[in-house]
C-alpha cells in the first residue's frame, strides 16, 4: 500500500519526471565507468602508484552497495520525492567536490558519500516513477530507466576520455554536478510524493553490521598482497570481517522487518540467481576497470583512444540485454545466460592471448565477444532473482539481489587486483631479477601491475623491458584465464540450479515459478 499526495500532473510533467530520473540513471554508471578511464591521470596528478588508486573504485561502489537496500527502506518511509530530491542534492554536490579534491584521500572519501547519495537517488527515483506511471506506461518508463543505464555505460569510457584530455581529469566529475542541477532544476518541482504507510524505518543494526562486513573483507583482499596475507592487519580484517558476519546473521534472525530474509536463502534457485552478477561483475565489470591502466601504461594510448577502444566491450550491453529479453520467449532464461556467460569465458581467454604491444585491432574481437557473452544475462538477472522465489517475497528478493549485485562488482575488482599483483611479483621472483626485500619486490609488482612500466623501470633497472613486459603478459594472460573459468563455472550453476521446474504429478496443478 502507498499514500499518493493528491496531484493531477499533465503529460508534460510526467515526460520531464521521467527524464529526471533517467538523467539520473544515467550519471550512476557514468559515476562508475568514467573513473576507471581517469585512474592513470589521477595517479599522475597526484603522484601515488596504482595500488594506491583502488579505493577510488571501490568506495564508491562499496557505499552504493552497502546502503541501497536501507536508501529503499527510506524512500518507503519518509517518501520517495523527499528521498530522490535529497540524493540528487547530496550526488551534485559531492560529485562538485570530488572534482576539486585536494589530495586522494579526500577524494576517496568524497566518492564514499557519492556511493550512498547514489544509493538514495535510485532507491526514491525508481519508486517514483511507479507512482507517476501505471500499467504499460510504467513498463516503457522502466524500460526506459534501463537504457538510460545501458547508455551510461557504453557511452561513458569515450565521454570520460573526451573530458581528460581536453579539460583534464577533474571534469570527469563535473559532469554530474551539470546533470544534477538539471535534475533538480527541472524534474523534481513536478515529482508527486507517495510513501508507504506500513513502512517501518530501516534496519539500522543489519546495516551497519553488514557495511562492516563488507568494508573489512574488501580491506583485506586488497593488502593482503601488500602487506602480506599473515600481516596482523590483514589477518585482523579477515577475523573482524567474519564476526561482522556471524552478527549481520544474528541480527537478521532476531528482527521483525530484517534487511535480508535469511530465508530466501533455502531456495537453491535464489542461490543459483545470485550466482549470475558474480560472473558478470568478473566477466565485464573488472576488464572495464583494468583495461584502462594497460591500454594507457603498456600499450601507450591516449584517453580518447581509451574510451574508443572499450566501446567494442560496452556497447552490446546497451542491445543485447534487450535481444535477451526477447529470445527468453522461446529460450528458457538460464539456458540463454548460461550461454552467454560461456561466450563471456571464450573472450576472456582469446583476450589473455593478446601480448602487450599488440596491434590495436587484435582486442577489438574479444572484447566484442564479452560485452555480448556479458549482455545476454545481464538483462535477465533481476527477472530471474524475482521469479525463483515466491511472489510475496519478489520485493525482499529484488533488494538482496541489487545488494549482491553491486557488492560483488566491488568484491571482483579487489579480487582480480589482488590476483593480478600477486601473478607479477610471482613472476618477477621467479625470474631472478629486481629488489630482494619483501617490501621493494612488493612494491616493484604493484607498480608493474598496474601498468606503470616507466616507474617499475626505475625501481629494478637491472631488468630490462622486455623482462618486465613478459612478466607483467604472463601475469594478465592467468589472470584473464582465471576469470574465464569463473565464468564457465557460473555458467554450469545456471543449468543446473535455473531449468524451470517440471511440477510433481501431486502438484500438477501448481504453477513452477517461471524461469
């Protein structure tokens, strides 16, 4: 049930609601795609080693993932317009600061608080829009809110390159600032208000507890290589991380309304749908991340070229999503993302057989094959999280999923960096070369890593480049390979968790939930 404020809008106002919050749509991937491209020029602005840069990622998207579901439960309560009007306020004004950080510390900071005004901006902007539209209308309007985020992503990683190099890194950031006065200029004062009137305020406790969890098990896959994996403040995050667990699971158990019905969880089905986002967030979310680093730092492109060269990667995620859709008329759901996700592994591995130094054209295929492996769940994925569940349970189910969702693209990201620093510095020890201390030979992969060849040639210049780029391929081409299978396996998950269930001959009556 939702308390509607008595208001009639015109056509007019409903088209410009609509267009506010797809603007608004469309800046949250932007948020997310657009630094990844800037990554390089923030770290030689600032002067820090690309270990240094990680937290620019993920704080946002650990902020925007760790709050969405208690920014729902808000929106539900105080109401929708209020909340929307509140985040898009709050997005313009830390995307303002992040543009003029000072150091990167304020920056990453900033980029927290932009996560979770992100997350109360699409918890109030996508309720809105059901109680601005009704029946078809609110289907096209959805439909159009998720291609505002296709274009978002396709189109961010040029827009982003455009920016740097012609008014520099800061301007990557101003544009929310731009679409955000926009907003709430021209859409908000015609936004109707609607609340629920059963709502009963977040779970404070099962937020925190879960931020918590999150936060310190990100901590520590991202210095464990570092700092090493038996270093008393990896070890502490790791144990820290398991008791925010083991509470998050007691609180949940305890409370009335919990943020996550542990429930859900005794569907194999649901489990098998949370399954799909993991393998996307490695199958296209990290190459988007990491690309960048290599193309400007290993194959020395500018950041024009950049965005250009990712588009093969992020435009079929703008189409086929919507080709998945159809095809699932005829196709059942997890035959189609099983089979995307097996494309997504073969141009995971055809790109690990691209050398550094290759000639531009040879990424152009691979990453064409994983955006499309890519897009055929990915336009499934929420459908199939809602159906695999019963129907009084969708809207628990749609939260938890959008949770693991964004969650997992950060716990990736930490993962592959982890994994790729740690390939480096077993190569480079292997190879006999370079610093011998723990902390320069540490310090030597981070920044080879990275695809900082030039401050990697400095600290071992006994290793000549052609040492230091067959280490720093063998490293990316396991590391690719790693992904690859994730993604293989995700996809026998789906065959074997998703087939639509064929009823018992005592159930012949029941409905099996769709698939």
């Amino acid at each position: 049930m939702s308390i509607r404020v008595a208001v009639h809008p015109s056509r007019a106002d409903k088209l410009l609601v609509l267009a506010a919050v797809c603007c608004a749509g469309l800046t949250m991937p932007l948020s997310f795609t657009a630094p990844s491209v800037a990554l390089p020029a923030i770290g030689r602005n600032f002067g820090v080693s690309p270990a240094a840069l990680g937290w620019v990622m993920n704080a946002f998207i650990l902020a925007f993932g760790s709050t969405v579901m208690a920014a729902g439960a808000l929106a539900d309560r105080y109401g929708r317009r209020r909340m929307f009007t509140i985040g898009m306020t709050a997005f313009t004004a830390t995307s303002a600061i992040v543009g003029y950080a000072p150091d990167l510390l304020s920056l990453e900071l900033m980029r927290a608080a932009q996560g979770v005004a992100a997350a109360i901006t699409m918890a109030g902007g996508a309720a809105s829009l059901a109680h601005e539209f009704e029946g078809d209308a609110r289907t096209r309007a959805y439909g159009l809110l998720g291609t505002s985020f296709g274009i978002g992503l396709a189109l961010g990683p040029v827009w982003a390159g455009f920016l740097i190099e012609t008014f520099g890194w800061r301007s990557v950031f101003l544009t929310g600032v731009a679409i955000g006065l926009l907003v709430l200029a021209f859409g908000v004062p015609r936004m109707g208000e609607s609340r629920d009137p059963d709502a009963t305020g977040i779970d404070s406790c099962g937020t925190a507890t879960f931020t918590a969890m999150l936060v310190l098990f990100t901590f520590a896959i991202m210095e464990g290589p570092q700092r090493g994996w038996s270093s008393p403040a990896v070890v502490a995050a790791l144990i820290a991380s398991a008791v925010m667990l083991a509470l998050f699971i007691l609180v949940e158990t305890l409370q009335r309304r919990p943020m996550l019905d542990l429930g859900l969880f005794a569907y194999p089905r649901f489990l098998g749908a949370q399954a799909l986002p993991l393998a996307t967030g490695f199958g296209f979310v990290v190459p988007l991340v990491i690309l960048p680093a290599r193309f400007v730092g290993v194959e020395g492109m500018g950041e024009i070229e950049v965005g250009l060269m990712l588009l093969p990667l992020c435009l079929p995620i703008a189409v086929v999503p919507l080709a998945g859709a159809f095809l699932a008329r005829w196709i059942p759901s997890a035959t189609l993302a099983a089979v995307g996700l097996t494309l997504a592994a073969a141009g995971l591995a055809w790109l690990a057989m691209v050398p550094p130094g290759a000639p531009r054209l040879a990424f152009i295929a691979p990453l064409m094959l994983i955006g499309i492996g890519s897009g055929l769940p990915w336009g499934l994925m929420d459908a199939l999280a809602v159906s695999v569940v019963p129907k009084e349970r969708a809207g628990m189910a749609t939260g938890i999923f959008t949770t693991v969702r964004v969650a997992g693209e950060a716990l990736a990201l930490a993962a592959t960096s982890a994994m790729l620093v740690a390939f480096t510095r077993s190569g480079l020890a292997a190879h006999g070369g370079g610093p011998h201390e723990e902390a320069a030979l540490t310090r030597l992969a981070n920044e080879l890593a990275g695809g900082a060849f030039a401050g990697a040639a400095r600290l071992a210049p006994d290793i000549g480049s052609v040492a230091l780029t067959a280490v720093y391929g063998q490293a990316y081409r396991i590391t690719l390979i790693v992904l690859a299978l994730i993604n293989l396996a995700t996809a026998v998950v789906a065959l074997a968790t998703l087939r639509p269930q064929r009823p018992a001959t005592r159930d012949a009556g029941r409905p099996c939930p769709a698939s």
